[in-house]
C-alpha cells in the first residue's frame, strides 16, 4: 500500500467508520478490515494519527486500528505479519515527536509505544529508552508532558513481564536510569511546591502531573527493579524521602482547599505515595525493616491524632490503616514460637512494634477506631433512609468495599484486637459498661456511639468469649432493647439483632433459643427494611449453627398465620442449613406433597413450594432421589408448555429441574423422560433459554450415553432451527452444548451432532468475526482433532469437497486462521486446549503442518505463558492446571458442599487432557518426535522458521527436560 495514494482513500474509510449512519459504517469497517493485512496500513494509519489538521475521531479511530494491529500483525510469527523493514519504520515514526494536543490520544499513542517496546524493547528497540529520557529534558511543556507519559507506560509494561529473562532485563534497566527518575521526580516536586506557595495554581498543575507521571515510573522501578533494594542506597533514600514529600503535599491539601483545580490531581499523588509503601512492604517485607518505624509514626499520627486534622480525606485515611495492618500481620514479622528457630530480621521487626505499640498507642488506637470511624455517617443514614436495600448491600461487603472507609476500619479493628487483645479488652468493655440501659431516642449521638460500640463487641466475639456473658446480656439488656419499637431506635434494633447474629456460634444457650426465635419472628413484620434484612440473616446464622434443632422452631412454624409465612420459614431455614437438614426432612416437608394438591387453584402458593423444594434439593444433595415420586411429577407439570399453570410455574419449575439434575447420584428413566419437555421449550426461545441450556448440559454430565442415544437426534434439529434465527451469545451456548458432549463422550459426541459441525468448519475458515462465536469454533474443532483425530480427518475430507479444495489445503487455511484468531480465546483452558490440538499434528511429514510449525509453536509458547507457574526456590515451571487425584474439598462455614455434578466434573477434568496432559511435556515430546523423523538437520531448519524470541522463550520453559 503507497502511503502517498492511499493516505485519501483510508482517510476517507476512517471518517466513514466514525458516522452514526450504519449504511456508511458498515462498509467502512468491512473496508478497513480487509486492508488490516495489507503491507504499509499501519504507515498510513500513522501519518493519519500525526496529522493534528485532521478531524480527532477519526485519528482517535486510526489510533486505535494501529493498536488492534500490534497486538494482531507485529509478532515475527504471526499470520501476515508487518515485515522487518515497515516495523523499523513505524519504531521511527512513533518517536519523532512528543507533540500531541489531544490528552485521550496522546494517552492511547503512550500505550501503543508501550505494546511494542513489551516485544521488541531493548533488542529490536535499544533507542527507545534513550530517546524518552532526553525527551524528558526538553523545555517544552508539552512534549516534556507526552515523552514522560510515553515512559511511564513503558515502564509499567516492562514491569509486568514475569519471565525470569525479562525480569533480569528490567532489573538492568532500573539500574541504570533509576538515579535520573530520582532527580526528575525531585526537581517537578519542588516546582510544584515552589508554584502551589506562590499562588500559581495553573502553572503548578502542570507540574503535579509531572510530579505524578514520575513518581509512577519510580513505583514501577523501586517495586520491581532491584532483587535486594535494601543494599540499594538510592532506593532507601527515595522510600525514606516519601514520608517527607507526603507531609508537604498534605500541607497542601490545608492551602488549597477542597474546591481548588488542583485538589483532585493532588489526592491522587498522595495516594500513588502510599501505594509506593504499600507495594514495597508487600514484595519486599524485609527489606522494609528500616521503614516500619516511620510508616507507623507517620499513619498514626495522621489518623489517630489531631495532626490529620483538616488535611486528611477517605481514601487517605483507608491507605494509612492498610500499611498499619499489613504491618501488624505481617507473618515475617513475627518471631517463631520457638525464639531460637527465629530469623534475626523477624525479631527486629518484632521489637520495633513492641517498642512502638505501648499500651497508651494501643489504648488510643481502640478509643478513636470505635468512637470516631465507626460511627454512622450522615451519608449512610441517609442512604438507609433513601436507599434501604442499598445500605444493607454496602454493609455487607458492596463492590466498593476495597476502598471504603467502613470495612478498612473494621479489618484494621479485628488485626489488632487479635494481636493486642489483652490490651484492648479492657477498653471495650469500659465503654460498654458506660452504654448500659436503652438510650434516648432523642440524642443520636448516645445512640450512634452505641451502635458503634455494639458493632465492635460483635466483631471482637471470639476474643471476647471469657470476657463477656453473653446470656445475661441478652436476657437483661439485647432483649429489651429489641422490644423498643420507636422508629428512631431502629438504628439500635439492627445492630442488636446483627451483635446477636454474631454470639450464636460463639456463646449463647440452647436453652435461650426458643425466646430468640420468637423476637426473630417478631422482628420479622419491623416496618424498617434494613431491621429485616438484618434479621433474616441473624435467622440463617441460628439455623445454620450446630447448636440449631428443629424442635425447638417448629412451634413458631406453627404460629405462622399462612401457609405463605410457613414456606417462606422453612425455605430460610433450608438455605441456611444446608446439608445439615437432611435429619430433619421429614418433620419440616411432611405436609408439602398435601400442600401442592390442595393448591391446584392458587398458582403463587406453588410458586413458593417449587422455591422450598429447590432448596430442600440442595441441601439434600444425593439424597433428594428420595423425593422423587413426589419431585418428578412436579417437574413434569411445571415445565410443560401444553399445561395452563406453566405460565407461573415455568421459572421456578426449570430451576428446580436444574437442581435436581445437579445433585442426581445417577440417571432414572423417569428423570430422562421429563427431557421430552425441552423442544417446545426451545422453540418458545424465552428469558429462561439459558437455564433450557444449563439442563441440556447437565444431563450431558449425568449420562451422557444414555441421554445422547435418546435424545441427540432431535436435540440437534432442534439446534440446527436455533442457529437459523438466534443472537451470537445463543449460538455459544448450542456450541458450548456440543462441546461439552464432544468432551465427555468424544465419540458418540461427534457423530452425534455431526450435522452441526460444518458450519463450525466453515466459520473458522472464513475468519468468523465475533471474538467469543469464533473462541467456541475453536473449542468445539480443539476436542475433536485432540480427542477424535479420526472423525476430524473424515470431517476435513467432507468440508473440503464443499470448498473444492485439497483436504491438506483445507487444514492449512484453518491452522493459519486459528493462529490469527488466537487473541480471541481469552480462557486459560481453552488456550491450551489449541496448543494440544494443534501439537497433536506433530510429528508430521506433511508439507501443509511444516509449512505452518511457526505458527504452531507461536500458539504452544502463548499457552506455555498462560499455563506455567514459576516456582521461585527451585527457577522451574509446572503446569498449574494439572490434576492428579479427586480431593474433597475442605469447605469453610460459608461455603456450599460440592453437588454430584461438581463431583462428576472433577472427575471428568481427571481424565481431559487439558488437567492430565503437561503442555510442557507436551511441547517436548512432540518436538522430540518431529526432531526423530526430519533427522537433526532438517529439524534445525525448521526451527529455523520461528521468530528467535518465540524459540529463546520456548527453551527457557523446557530446560532441562
């Protein structure tokens, strides 16, 4: 492609591409697809993008096609890969000039440098670097800007690479510029302070994104560029200067004020501080010895004193309470039971915290952790009020949880509670004796700080239980204060019922829990939402306790004014127990068969027996084929679409179908001929399609010979109807359907759905457009070639006739779109699942599989990066999806048990040889076998084909094999 006649023409499919009208849209992006593998595309596409005159969507756009194109095309090996001579120009191009106007794509131009240099940085690049650094230098503001934002991403991608080869190679270069990223840093540092005291904020805003640009390249190069920091002069001198450097920024914070324009960027870098400190101390913990004393001056000064105030903000204060805990936890930190085994750094450490956590530090800690940051604020109670499912949500652990005040102070509370208990027990429980009685509802302060109080007790249960009598306490205060009904002391109901929640595995009498029931049940109808969440979670910690027997609830079952209320009881309590109501079955479900028949007429009656039922089935697990006379029949009616109720029952019916498959030990006849109710149900294509499939699937796992002989046949044409009319996330889930089949019965599976294949065929040929459609192709073709090498090749033979092609041709054509296509697969499993398959070509004297062996290795050594674990001690590899025998796993309280589908999949994972084959065994055997049948010399040749980064990489995995 001349850069000088088709610069007009892609520009023009460029502005096209950006239209909102998808009659010009489509054809443009049609256009520049097919133009992505024509030499000199991405030379244009870089003169379009340098071109500041032109429109900035469509150089945001031609930006963006150039980075699609180096994760695609730059590789030595890939499919139409750039050539030497244009990637050396394009290398050039991109580093001319720093002068791009716009921030979005000058950030965009920074990160493609980046994925470059990641390939190509420092053997086929070694002028990048010296050309940043110079850059830097320069006096113009804005190429200074862009060259250093050029840098940084660099260095954050060197950074990432985990090879011990490349990590050697960034160490070297950390060695070598990390006294110049000092002095950068130091010298925009000081010119923002120097802008900020002398009243010029925009000028000093330019020099706090310098500042900050900076000090990411320093994070990047202290974390990860030294193997012992610590003998690093430098580097302790850069992590002791931080302390200082965020005392004059937090000063700051005080002149500028929340509302200034730099206030935002300026929080941002007292943050990127922190993470310098916290990233350190996490991958360097001994080395951070000499810092422990100033990082816990520095975060408790600022956060349980006066110093922090009016400078201090959120996201401040929850960084600083990470560094104390991490530092309190930390196990190199703590001496080993028998002193004479221990490290002379751990008892340094250790005496460097003792000496600092006296019990007057410790005795603050507590006081200001409980009465200050664990008080409700006007922001939550207001989210109660406005927004209560919400607020409930965010208390139990929302998304935002990491970076929320809230659980920082409470992780931080339980870390030291543990390890200074004898210290801050005493300080409790002081304020809970001045709490003593119901509070006024007309002081919310009493009432915050109560709330507050409690909130620590039941957090502290276990460190508390010999020093609190829970019972009496309950009985003589909790109980009373759940019976207060005014609607201000809903804030205390709460957290009673919560702190109750909390006790009942740790220290509460059998005998008590009958009274417990009924202030639950009570509770229950509270008009505020919250009390309620939180109280049928108290009810699902109490069912769920080993302390729990059913006798002591069924009287208040039996109080229950509906048979509504009756279900939705038992249907908590069966959630909650699990597996541990399988003793109780037949008290807690007698009357269910009676209940079902005597509501023929009330259809949301049934809805509420199907959800009971679906958890009765999983917490029976393998059990519940006992209820199957009942549980069948059930089914059957709920999910037949020629039965008026399924218009109700539908939803419910299909879940329960689901889960009783999942915990099925084995396959019955009437289990296998409910299935006749699937086709109408896949043509109805509704909202519940997807559950149709989760069925389909587990039937497959179930009995995958007696289901497939029975039902594949009609099963298939009704794919084949599907794939005529269905969205793309509807065709992954028919193919994941064969896939799945194809896996656990490989044989059976093929022929089975042998109708469905050739478009499978073709969509790979034909370069099958959507990522995840195209990933499933490669899937579903994996295991057959992998576990069905015989039906793949008739297969090849069928599909080449429609392509009136040579069959070798055939594979040739597909070998080079799977290795085009390999950025599309995205899981773990299914990357290796390629490199398994494809290797399984070898060793080959066909001249179709040599003349695609690059490619085939490419594809290996990208799955050898996904799959492979380095063990530190020993500097070799294994493979990390590997299993060798069925474990059952060891659960924690909150965990659900395995179901008999879990089981099954676990031991069908024992047998795929994605878990039982090693790819690196693989890779080595196959190289062996293909190295035996060419003879050394023509082996040697043929490696001669693959890129030699791609083989240096390769040996490196199998060294020593």
């Amino acid at each position: 492609m001349d850069i000088q006649s088709a610069s007009s023409v892609v520009l023009q499919a460029l502005t096209q591409a950006t239209s909102q009208d998808t009659a010009v849209l489509k054809p443009a992006e049609e256009q520049l697809r097919q133009w992505e593998t024509q030499p000199g595309f991405y030379s244009v596409l870089l003169s379009i993008f340098n071109n500041h005159l032109l429109d900035v969507n469509v150089r945001w756009l031609a930006v963006l096609y150039f980075k699609n194109g180096i994760d695609r095309y730059w590789r030595r090996v890939a499919p139409h890969a750039l050539s030497e001579e244009e990637k050396s120009s394009l290398r050039a191009g991109l580093i001319t000039n720093f002068n791009e106007p716009v921030n979005q794509i000058a950030t965009q131009i920074a990160v493609l440098i980046a994925k470059v240099a990641r390939l190509d940085c420092p053997r086929q690049w070694p002028e990048l670097i010296p050309i940043l650094l110079e850059s830097v230098k320069v006096q113009d503001s804005l190429q200074q800007h862009r060259a250093l934002l050029t840098f940084y991403h660099v260095t954050k991608t060197l950074a990432s690479k985990r090879l011990a080869t490349d990590r050697r190679l960034f160490q070297d270069l950390a060695s070598s510029i990390y006294s110049f990223a000092c002095s950068l840093w130091n010298h925009h540092t000081d010119s923002f302070l120097q802008q900020i005291y002398s009243g010029d904020q925009q000028t000093a805003l330019s020099s706090l994104e310098r500042t900050l640009l900076s000090l990411k390249v320093l994070r990047k190069l202290t974390v990860h560029g030294f193997v012992d920091p610590q003998n690093n002069m430098e580097v302790m001198g850069f992590l002791n200067a931080v302390f200082e450097r965020l005392k004059q920024f937090l000063e700051c914070c005080r002149q500028v004020g929340p509302g200034s324009p730099c206030r935002e960027k300026l929080e941002k870098t007292i943050i990127l501080f922190t993470k310098v400190l916290l990233d350190f101390l996490e991958y360097h913990p001994c080395p951070f010895i000499p810092l422990i004393q100033r990082s816990l001056e520095f975060a408790v000064s600022y956060v349980f004193t006066e110093a922090g105030e009016g400078v201090v903000f959120e996201r401040f204060i929850v960084q600083c309470m990470n560094l104390i805990k991490m530092i309190v936890k930390n196990d190199a930190y703590k001496p080993a039971k028998n002193i004479e085994d221990s490290k002379p750094e751990s008892l340094e450490a250790h005496r460097i915290k003792t000496a600092f956590f006296t019990h007057q530090t410790l005795t603050e800690i507590g006081r200001r952790l409980v009465s200050k940051y664990f008080l409700l604020t006007e922001e939550e109670l207001t989210m109660w009020e406005e927004d209560p499912e919400s607020f409930a949500v965010e208390e139990t652990g929302g998304d935002s949880w990491k970076y929320s005040l809230r659980p920082s102070t409470e992780v931080l509370f339980l870390d030291i509670f543990h390890n200074y208990s004898q210290t801050l027990t005493p300080v409790l429980l002081e304020m809970v004796q001045n709490l003593q009685g119901p509070s006024n509802v007309e002081d919310p302060v009493q009432m915050l700080m109560k709330d507050a109080v409690y909130n620590a007790v039941g957090l502290a249960a276990y460190e508390l239980f010999d020093n609190v009598d829970f019972d009496q306490w309950f009985k003589n205060q909790l109980l009373g204060e759940l019976q207060v009904s005014h609607n201000r002391y809903k804030l205390i109901r709460r957290r009673v019922i919560w702190l109750i929640g909390q006790w009942i595995s740790v220290k509460f009498k059998p005998e008590l829990r009958p009274l417990l029931y009924e202030v639950i049940l009570s509770l229950m109808q509270d008009p505020d939402l919250v009390v309620r969440i939180e109280t049928a979670t108290t009810l699902k910690l109490a069912v769920d306790d080993f302390e729990f027997r059913t006798e002591q609830f069924l009287p208040q079952v039996n109080e229950c004014d509906t048979k509504m209320q009756v279900l939705h009881v038992i249907s908590c309590v069966i959630e909650r127990v699990s597996i541990q109501i399988r003793p109780y079955v037949g008290c807690l479900v007698q009357y269910l068969p009676l209940l079902w028949k005597q509501s023929e007429e009330h259809n949301m009656l049934r809805c509420a027996i199907l959800t009971t039922l679906i958890h009765l089935v999983q917490g029976l697990g393998a059990e519940s084929k006992n209820l199957y006379p009942f549980l069948l029949p059930v089914i059957q009616l709920s999910t037949d679409v020629s039965q008026p109720p399924h218009v109700y029952l539908l939803e419910d019916g299909l879940e329960l179908w689901l889960v009783t498959l999942e915990n099925s030990p084995a396959i019955t006849p009437e289990l296998l001929r409910i299935f006749q109710n699937m086709s109408p149900l896949l043509e109805l294509s509704s909202e519940n399609v997807r559950t149709c499939f989760q069925i389909i699937n587990a039937y497959i796992y179930l009995s995958a010979t007696d289901f497939l002989q029975n039902y594949a046949e009609a099963l298939c044409r009704s794919f084949c109807e599907l794939l005529s009319d269905i969205t793309n996330e509807g065709q992954v889930q028919v193919l994941k359907v064969v896939e799945i089949a194809i896996k656990v019965s490989p044989i059976l599976g093929s022929h089975m759905f042998q109708p469905l294949l050739p478009s499978v065929i073709r969509g790979i040929v034909e370069g099958e457009r959507y990522p995840v459609v195209m990933s499933t192709y490669l899937g579903v073709t994996g295991r057959i070639l992998l576990q069905n090498s015989g039906f793949f090749t008739s297969l090849l033979t069928q599909m080449a006739v429609e392509f009136n092609q040579e069959a070798d041709q055939l594979l040739g054509s597909m070998i080079e779109m799977w290795v085009d296509r390999m950025d599309n697969i995205t899981q773990p499993e299914r990357r290796k699942l390629s490199a398994l398959a494809l290797l399984s070509l070898l060793p080959s004297d066909n001249s179709v599989i040599q003349d695609k062996f690059c490619g085939i290795i490419n594809i290996s050594v990208e799955a050898l990066h996904d799959v492979m674990t380095e063990d530190p001690e020993t500097a070799t590899f294994k493979d990390c999806m590997l299993m060798s025998h069925f474990e059952e796993p060891k659960l924690t309280d909150d965990e659900e048990p395995p179901t008999e589908q879990d089981k099954r999949r676990k031991l069908l994972a024992l047998e795929d040889p994605v878990h039982s084959v090693s790819l690196q065994q693989f890779v080595y055997e196959k190289l062996k076998a293909q190295q035996m049948l060419m003879g050394d010399q023509g082996f040697q040749a043929l490696m001669e084909t693959v890129d030699t980064e791609i083989v240096r990489q390769l040996q490196e995995f199998i060294q020593g094999m």
